[in-house]
C-alpha cells in the first residue's frame, strides 16, 4: 500500500493596508481624508473568521484618528481573531510639511526626523483612540531604508513588513530583497544581519516555479532594454512558462496565486503571506473594484484560493506576531486555535 506524502507545514497570513479612500492615479490627499472603507471591516472579519484567517490590520493616521473607524477596529481587536499594527502614510500624517509628490510619498525620501514626528504621531493615535500599542510596522508604498528601519525599531516596533520581493521603482528596490523571514541588518535591510530586536515579514512574491533566485534573474534578462519590440516577458506571461507574482487578490488570480505558494511550498517557504487594501472592499475606491460584483470576487478569490491551501498543505493560521513568534521561538507552539480545520 502507498504511503501517503506529508504535507509541509506552512504559516498564512493575511495583512490588510487599513486606509483612506483617495484616487491612486490623482494626488495625495493631507486633510479631510475620507475612511468609509472601514465600515466594511466588520463583514469582513467574519468572513476571515469562517475560513479561520486571523488578519493583521496595518492602519495608518487618517483610520486611526477617525473615532467612527477606529471604533469598528477596536471592537474587532476584542475579538481576539486579529491584531492591529501601524502603516504610515507620510502624506497624510502630521506634521504635515514640504512637498507632496510622487517621491515625498516614500518615508525613505523625507529628512528622519520628519518621520520619526509622523511615525509618534500615528502610533499615539492608535494607542489612545483604539487601545493598542502597535509592533507590527509597514511604510506606504513599500520600501524602507537603514535609517527608517532602525527608527521603527527605537519606537518600540519589533516586526517590519515593508519589504515587497521582487520589486522595484525609481524610488526603491527590493529585486534582492530575502523573500523568507529573516532578521534584517539594520545597515543593509535587503540582507541579513546579527539584530535581533526586529524582525522581517516579507509579503510573499516570486514566480509561477522555483527557485526564484533563478527566475528573477531569467525575468530580469527578458525585461532588459532593447529588446521591447520582441515582447519576451509578455510571450512568458501568456505561455504560462514565466510570470512574476505577488499574493493579493488584487492583483493576482486565484489560480496565480495557487501557483505561486505551490511554488513557494516547494522551495521551503515557511509563511505564505497575502496582502491586499481596506478600500478594495467599498468598490469605487481604487482600480481593483469598481462594483460589488467585483468585490465579491475578492472574497471568493480568497476563499477558493485558501481551500486549496488546506487541501495540501498542513497550515497553520497566524497574525504576524504570532508567526514571528513562531519562527524566532523553536519552543514556541502554535495555538490549537490557529490551526486550519
């Protein structure tokens, strides 16, 4: 008789940017921000809690020091199904000074003591109007450097999730970023380091095949100058025999993103970790949902993608302090409760 394989255990996270509403191709709002997406969050939670996702909110300045939105967070954080942390819009956080352009909108563009005024501000603000005391920590739009790094770490922060795999932009890199959890050296970020007071929790990003070290570097040769006309990275994309992934629903399929832990699972990934926005949830917000119709779409993205974890993989449910303490803790246990049925 065959043995049956064992499945690999695996962490899931699930990370929300917690967020005002505001046109993503227009201008960066600084006042008056609107945060309706977060009435929302209640029906959302729920469906979270019936396939036992434990969320971790991000929530940024204008969420926070709503009294109507930060309630809704609040109730939600009694629950005990999902944690709270922090997510700094520069633009939007007081003090609010200097330019507002596209490259102002990356905290790793502003003088440090700019953010570290702007990263107090928030993170009193959710401590007072929603009784948390944040740990977990992420820039808007991604990206972090040395010196925001290590100011995240002095504020009392002890997880980043800034680093996005696989990407880059003229304003930030991370192309060779780990994209495992590690502990980042605080002079580096992108490389390990001996610290041991923060730790990384990369979003999961890649490839449909592993190892994505290897494809990275195929990719990049596709996406070189000159050789546009030719079209290499489209013809991989619709060939199926290259695509570059990142796990959200927005942005991904569901059977993308199935091929991308599947990917991720057989290079020893031991956290495969989604992301998506609050505002992708009121549709109308941003480029992702337009009607309700594409917002149920989201949730059964979700749904379809992680009835396939489960089906092969031993997961375990996680917020990302309770995978960090996991993985930076051998004696740690995972809870009976965040164990997938």
């Amino acid at each position: 008789m065959p043995i049956k394989a064992t499945r690999k255990k695996i962490l899931f996270l699930l990370s929300v940017d917690t967020e005002e509403e505001f046109d993503w191709n227009g201008s960066f709002p600084q006042h008056d921000c609107t945060v309706e997406n977060i009435q929302r969050l209640p029906k959302f939670q729920q469906f979270c809690d019936s396939l036992g996702i434990r969320p971790t909110y991000l929530v940024d300045y204008p969420v926070a020091a709503n009294h109507s939105a930060a309630a809704v967070l609040k109730n939600i954080h009694a629950s005990n199904n999902a944690e709270i942390g922090a997510h700094l819009h520069p633009w939007c956080t007081p003090p609010i000074e200097g330019g507002n352009g596209e490259k102002e909108s990356h905290v790793i563009n502003l003088p440090i003591e700019l953010v570290k005024q702007k990263l107090d501000s928030l993170t009193r603000t959710i401590r007072e109007n929603i009784g948390v005391t944040p740990t977990v920590f992420r820039t808007g739009r991604w990206g972090i450097n040395s010196a925001v790094l290590k100011l995240v770490s002095d504020a009392g922060y002890t997880i980043d999730s800034s680093m996005y795999p696989y990407y880059s932009n003229e304003y930030f890199s991370c192309e060779h970023s780990h994209n495992k959890p590690y502990w980042p050296d605080f002079t580096t970020p992108d490389k390990k380091g001996s610290q041991r007071q923060l730790f990384e929790l990369p979003i999961t990003s890649g490839f449909n095949r592993a190892p994505f070290r290897f494809w990275a570097k195929v990719h990049r040769l596709l996406s070189r100058p000159g050789l546009e006309l030719l079209h290499p990275v489209g013809l991989a994309w619709r060939t199926n025999s290259l695509r570059k992934l990142f796990l959200s629903p927005e942005l991904s399929s569901s059977s993308d993103m199935i091929a991308l832990a599947t990917a991720a699972i057989s290079a020893d990934h031991p956290v495969i970790h989604m992301f998506l926005h609050s505002s992708t949830l009121l549709p109308g917000q941003n480029e992702f949902t337009q009607t309700e119709e594409d917002t149920q779409a989201i949730y059964m993205s979700i749904k379809h993608f992680i009835n396939h974890l489960t089906q092969h993989a031993d997961v375990s449910f996680c917020t990302l302090s309770e995978a960090a303490a996991i993985l930076t803790n051998p004696t740690t246990k995972t809870n009976e409760s965040t164990q997938a049925k």
